[in-house]
C-alpha cells in the first residue's frame, strides 16, 4: 500500500537542503520564472504559428541556476513551442521536494539525483525515471597542495567536511574502498554552506560541487595549482545526481508529450554544452543578480557541461541512462542505508528512446 508522502518528508527534507545547488545562493521568485518561461514560450509559438500548447510544469531542485541552464536554452530558443509544449519552469528551494511535487501531481517532471529518488520508488510511489542529465557526479573532496594528500589512503587523520543529508556516502564507499574506517580513522565534520572553514583552515579536506564550491574557492583567489581533487568518478564510488523523472500515472496519458518535452530539453542541453557561455547569459538574466555573478555562472556552466557531457562522450546520448552507473548508485545507497531494497524499477528508457530515434 502507498504509503502518505509526509513519511518520508524528514527523510527527503534533510537531503533536499544540502544536494546539489544548495549554496548556489541565486534568488528569484516562482512568478518571476514562470513569466520568463511562458513569455518566451508563447513569443516562439507565434513564430512557428502554433495553434495550442500543452502545458509541461517542471519542478527544479533549487533555485534557477546554472545547473539547470539546458531548460532555460530550450524555452529561450524556443524548443518546447516547437515541441507544441508550454513549459513552466519551477523553481525549487529549501522547503521544496521535487519527488513529492511530482507524486503529488503539482508537478508533472521533476529534477532530481537518483539517491533521492529510490526512497520514494522503494516506498511504492508512482515514481520512474526517464533521463540521465548529469553522467559523471560533480561532488569532489579538494585539499591545499600543503595537506601532504597523495592518495585517498592519506586521509587517514585528516578532518573532511561533508554536508550531510546524502552526500556523505561517497565520502563513506571512498574510505571503505581504501581500508579506512569512517568513526576511527577520521573525523567527519558538519560542513556549512560555505566554504570559509576549509579557507580558515578548520577543515583539512571539504566537499565541492565543481560547478559550485570549487569555483567559489577559486574565485576568492586561490590559485588552483595551490589545490588538489579527489575525483569520485574515477575513484568508482560515484552516485548519479540530475535526472529526470515522472509520475507514472501522468506518463500513462502522457507519453507523446513526455518524448516531445525530453526532445526538446535535449536540444537545449546540446546547445548549452555547446556555448555554456551563452548559456550562463540567458540564466542570469532571470536571477536575484545580487546574489551572484555572471562570472559565477559562467564558471558554473562550463563544470555544468562536463557533467553533462563528459570527455568523449556523445552528446547526441544526453539524457542517456547507464544501467551500470545507476546499480553502482543503488548499492552505495543501500550500504549506507539509504534504502534497505533496490527498487524493481528505478528508470525507463522508453521515453528517451522516443525522443532520441
């Protein structure tokens, strides 16, 4: 039997305030964005001379962004009204679940990581999803050069910041694949959503998105030759982070229009790949520009893309669903108990299939 939403809400609320995005610090308000969205939507449908548009809500996990800029292209380019779709573009934020807006029917797709959506699949919503957006994960741990940290053996000792809520089992499977105990061998510490300990020095090794906190430690003028990553990529102990994903029950009525909305978001997604400059312009001219800066978004999009489309990947696969990258992403989930069974079904390619043939 489903089971209410509220159940997991104090689960999903604590990872829903630190997954990706959440010190992102670009403002704007609901209104504000959905104007933007259907503004430049019905603009496009009276140049292809659409007749009707069938409305597509999509729910963000933060606040607009870069890391959302693929949406934003495909509505300023007007993708979707040739797609016959008017697309609202939801912004999340910290009191926002995209999971539960979309099981809830308030919204049609959601953005969201994989962790975070296998909790509610686990728990019987009609939950699936339907496209991959970001392949490679963009959390990193960074250290100064100073911290002597020639592999992850060396963290042995070292303090790690870590935000919780969900990003602390990567953290866990790096140090289990290196024989460290988590509780002995170091200290985890409560990381803030800023970066000023790891500055001060209270922390020996901090969490960073690449699209985020790493350009905000450089953008305070450290020099990147002063600083090293440890990659969760190539250390196999990534999670998947941004997909897409659907009400299984609006799908069920819904599948053309899905395919033509995942369509369209794909050729914006290209197309910010492509020029994430351009991208970074169109999106910043629809945040509080007093809580960011064009070059932060810049910086954002360009870390943005390489998760997106990573070095010899194809970018006509963006949105592609690698089974092996989501097992990897479940198992670390369940070692660390996130869920306690794999979901029968964590994603469909059917309608990514559609829209990519």
């Amino acid at each position: 039997m489903k089971k209410s939403i509220t159940t997991l809400l104090a689960i999903i609320m604590t990872l829903a305030l630190v997954l990706t995005g959440c010190s992102g610090g670009t403002t704007t308000t609901a209104a504000a964005t959905t104007v933007a969205a259907e503004t430049t939507t019905a603009a496009a449908a009276e140049t292809t001379g659409a007749a009707e548009l069938e409305t597509v809500r999509l729910q963000l996990k933060w606040l607009p962004q870069a890391q959302f800029m693929g949406y934003y292209v495909a509505a300023e380019k007007g993708y979707y009204a040739e797609e016959g779709i008017e697309v609202e573009i939801l912004p999340g934020g910290p009191d926002i679940v995209p999971e539960s807006q979309v099981a809830s029917g308030a919204a049609d797709i959601g953005v969201g990581w994989v962790s975070t959506l296998m909790p509610f699949e686990e728990q019987g919503y009609p939950l699936v999803e339907i496209a991959q957006i970001f392949q490679h994960s963009a959390l990193q741990l960074v250290y100064f050069n100073s911290q002597n940290i020639s592999t992850p053996a060396d963290l042995a000792g070292k303090t790690i910041g870590s935000w919780m809520g969900g990003h602390e089992y990567e953290i866990y499977a790096l140090l289990a694949k290196y024989g460290l105990d988590k509780d002995k061998d170091v200290t985890i510490a409560k990381q803030d959503f800023t970066m000023d300990a790891f500055l001060n020095g209270t922390l020996d090794v901090a969490s960073a998105m690449t699209y985020n906190e790493y350009m905000v430690v450089v953008e305070s003028g450290v020099p990147e030759s002063d600083l090293s990553v440890i990659d969760m990529n190539k250390e196999g102990v990534a999670m998947l982070e941004d997909c897409l994903f659907t009400n299984t029950e609006w799908l069920a009525d819904n599948e053309d229009l899905a395919a033509r909305f995942l369509r369209a978001s794909i050729k914006g997604w290209a197309d910010a790949v492509a020029d994430p400059e351009a991208a970074a312009e169109i999106v910043f001219a629809l945040v509080d520009q007093s809580s960011t800066t064009l070059e932060h978004q810049v910086n954002m999009a360009n870390k943005v893309a390489e998760a997106v489309a990573p070095e010899g990947f194809d970018t006509s696969k963006i949105g592609y669903i690698d089974p092996d990258a989501i097992a990897q992403t479940a198992e670390i989930a369940k070692t660390y108990g996130v869920i306690t069974e794999v979901p029968e079904t964590i994603f469909m390619t059917d309608v990514w299939d559609a829209a990519t043939k």
